[in-house]
C-alpha cells in the first residue's frame, strides 16, 4: 500500500477519502496492494485533478479480470457521487504517452 513519493497530496480536496476508503476496501478484497500515483497536478484545465478533485491508481499489476472487478465495485458502490474509470495505456507512434491506470474523480448527479 503505496504513495507515490513524488505525488502532491496537499490540495487534494477532503471528499476525495471517501473514494480512497472504497478503493482500499476493493484492492483488499482482491488481496492485491494499492499504489495512489496521482493527486493535485497541473494539466488541462478541464482536468479535475487541477482542483484536488481526482485520484489515480495504479492498474498494471492486476490481472484483466481485477481490472474489470476493481473498476465494476468501485464505481458501483461510488455511484451518484464519484466517477471511477479504467484508463488503458495510450501509444502515439509506437510510444507510451500515458500509461494504464484507474481514474476516479468527484462528480456528484
Ligand atoms: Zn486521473
């Protein structure tokens, strides 16, 4: 159960723990470790993770099956508040510009 050291933590918005404490539940469920890989960051302005609202975890190290678990509970027990995706790995021209990851974010319907 990892940080990542170079992530910034501060500016993440308080809500966002209600996501992280789903998620951890999830990857304990599945007995595989979670890394958080992405907090506040500079980006795209319509990114929400410019505004503390968005996480990012790390995907590589789960089988495609507790990929598509992780991705199925967390956002149904999320529902109606967050959003939470799986990203798959993006090549442009034979190389990796973002790699595989899940993505949750707040946006309350
Ligand atoms: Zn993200």
């Amino acid at each position: 159960m990892t940080i990542t050291k170079n992530l910034q933590l501060q500016g993440v918005q308080p809500v966002m723990l209600f996501l992280h404490g789903v998620v951890v539940e999830e990857f304990a469920k599945i007995d595989k470790p979670w890394f958080l890989t992405s907090g506040l960051r500079r980006g795209g302005k319509k990114s929400l993770h410019t505004r503390g609202f968005a996480l990012d975890y790390r995907s590589r190290h789960l089988t495609p099956q507790e990929k598509a678990t992780i991705t199925r509970n967390v956002a149904k027990r999320t529902a109606g508040h967050f959003d939470f995706i799986f990203e798959p790995t993006v090549r442009r021209l034979g190389r990796v510009v973002k790699t595989e990851h899940f993505h949750g974010e707040y946006d309350p319907k």
